[in-house]
C-alpha cells in the first residue's frame, strides 16, 4: 500500500534538505555568527616594549571594546619575527590566533632567508593598520645639512663617507641599498644590532647618515641631536612637516616605509575575516588610537583584505628586489 505525502510536509522536507545543505557548505558563516565566544590571542613578533609591541596593545585595547571579548598580547619574538609569524601560519584557523604582521616578517624575510618556514599563502590579511616612513638622518657634524647637498657630497667622495643600519637586511639598510641604486652612491655600510647602538654612534658622530624608522628617530630630531634629511614616504610626513620626501627631491615613486597590518591564518572563514576587518577599521577610528600613532609620525590607514592583500605583495617584491641587489642574506 503507498502513501502520499502531502504537499505540506514535502515543503518541510525540502527545506530540511535544504537547510542541511547551507549547514554543511557553509560552516565558517555559522562559526562567525558565534565568533567571538573566548579570548583572541594577538602574535606580536617581537619582545614586549619595542614600537611594535606597543602598537599591538594599543589595538588589542580597541579591538576588545569592539569584540566584546578581550583580545590579549602575546610577544613571540626572535628571527626577525619569524617565530611569531611562524606561530599564527600554523595555527587553527578559526579566528582566535591573529598576528601583528609587519614588513620584516612578512615583506622583507622572504628574500633574505633561504629556508622560510611560511609563505605569504599562509596567511589571510584582514587589514594595514598604519605606515611610516624611513627617515635619512645625519650627525650634526656631517658637512651636508640638506638632501640635496647630501647627493652631492657622497658623489664627489665616493667610499669616504658611512651608513648605518639597525642591522643586516633591516629596512632602514635596505632603503639605503634603494638610495645608493637611484642616486649612483658609494657608501659603506655598518650594521648594528639594533637601532639603539646605531642611533648612539650616529649622535657620537661614528657615523655620517642612517635611514630608519621615523618614530625611533623623533626625539633626536626634536633634540637637535640628529638632522633629518629627507623622508622616504610618497608625501611629507607630519611629524617631519619640513622635510621633503626623496621622491620629491628627484627621485619620483621613490618609498622605503615600515608597517603594521593585522592577519589571521590562511583559511579562517571569510565572514570572520570581515567581522575582524569591521572592528579593525572601526579601532582605527578611534581618536586616542589615532593620536597616539600620528604624533610619532605613523600614517593610519585602515583598509579592507583585498587592498592589503595586494599591498603586502607588491611589498614582497620591492622589498625583494632590494634585498637581492644588497646581497643581503640571513642564513
């Protein structure tokens, strides 16, 4: 004997089926629902009390107002970053390990390091939080106090005059290596082991000029103690209002910049990746955010992950190319 099913409850079946369907194909849109349910860990890849690390608490704060759940530092540092980095790569990608990325870790390393334990596949980038620029300085005794003169001084002594650099492959040393390509220079460089002992040395007068970040270099600037030259961003940075850029001074698209961005693990689910960059750009918006990066010269930015996946790749190849003329290597 069969029996019919009623329209009615071949509606209700076909619905279930359905419903099941979008379940099973669409499980990161119910995991972002939910998301987030416990602490985020936030990978800094770097030791706690340097700039990066700081920019990463400032955002945690703001990202946990904007969560609902606090969002917590963890400082994984070593190899450049690289160990963090390494850290957020392989963990789950579920939206709860994030990592501070930055242009070492995830620009400059592929380049200078033979064996990477990651590729740039291995992370979905959710937003650039903020950039600065690489700032040329000199000692105050070095004869140039412009970067034009600067030009003309290294040019005419080729070999005499030094470079410093907070070390091999930094990107202070690399901006240099960009420099010396554009203008024709001959300088020789003196890697350091951190920005501390180069900027130390450069205020003794050990050394005649040095590119590196803009917000280690602000107080010697503001002090007198170092002279700024040119700034290596595509528009005259704020802190450094009287600086011109290098791209202005004869070098067009000429840019050597640090920066910040914030990325998850390859394969975190989109709706995830969209919730974190709403809360992201939203952070960004904050006014003590804001102020507390701009009066160290940061540029905030705050975009969505396409055009901050786009960026970091062609920061690996500019970066790349610098690194390869430089001979620059790691291991």
């Amino acid at each position: 004997m069969q029996h019919k099913t009623s329209p009615a409850r071949r509606r209700l079946g076909l619905a279930a089926i359905a419903l099941g369907a979008a379940t099973a194909l669409a499980p990161g849109l119910l995991l972002a629902q939910d998301w987030p349910t416990r602490p985020v860990k936030l990978i800094v890849p770097f030791p706690a009390g340097g700039s990066t690390d700081a920019v990463g608490r400032l955002l945690a704060a703001e990202l946990s107002r904007e969560l609902g759940q606090s969002v917590v530092v963890e400082n994984k540092g070593g190899a450049n970053g690289n160990i963090g980095s390494d850290v957020v790569a392989k963990a789950e990608p579920d939206g709860y390990t994030l990592l501070l990325s930055g242009v070492g870790s995830n620009a400059i390393s592929y380049s200078l390091y033979q064996s990477m334990p990651y590729r740039d596949s291995d992370f979905a980038h959710i937003s650039l939080l903020a950039t600065g620029p690489n700032v040329l300085v000199a000692n105050m005794e070095f004869p140039a106090t412009n970067f034009a003169d600067f030009i003309k001084l290294v040019r005419a002594n080729p070999g005499k005059y030094t470079h410093a650099s907070s070390g091999n492959g930094s990107s202070g040393h690399l901006a240099m290596e960009m420099l010396k390509q554009a203008a024709k220079l001959d300088l020789v460089h003196v890697p350091y082991k951190g920005g501390a002992a180069a900027i130390t040395d450069m205020i003794g007068g050990r050394v005649s000029v040095m590119f590196l970040n803009q917000d280690s270099l602000l107080p010697q600037v503001k002090s007198g103690k170092l002279r700024a030259l040119a700034v290596a961003s595509a528009k005259r940075n704020p802190a450094y209002p009287d600086t011109p850029t290098v791209a202005e001074s004869g070098y067009p698209g000429f840019a050597a910049e640090s920066w910040f961005g914030l990325s998850a693990p390859a394969k975190t689910p989109p709706a995830v990746i969209q919730r974190l960059n709403q809360a992201t750009v939203k952070a960004l918006a904050s006014p003590d955010i804001r102020q507390k990066l701009e009066s160290v010269g940061f540029v905030v930015v705050g975009d969505d992950p396409k055009a901050f996946s786009a960026f970091v790749q062609s920061e690996i190849t500019k970066w790349g190319a610098a690194a390869k003329a430089s001979g620059a290597r790691m291991d």
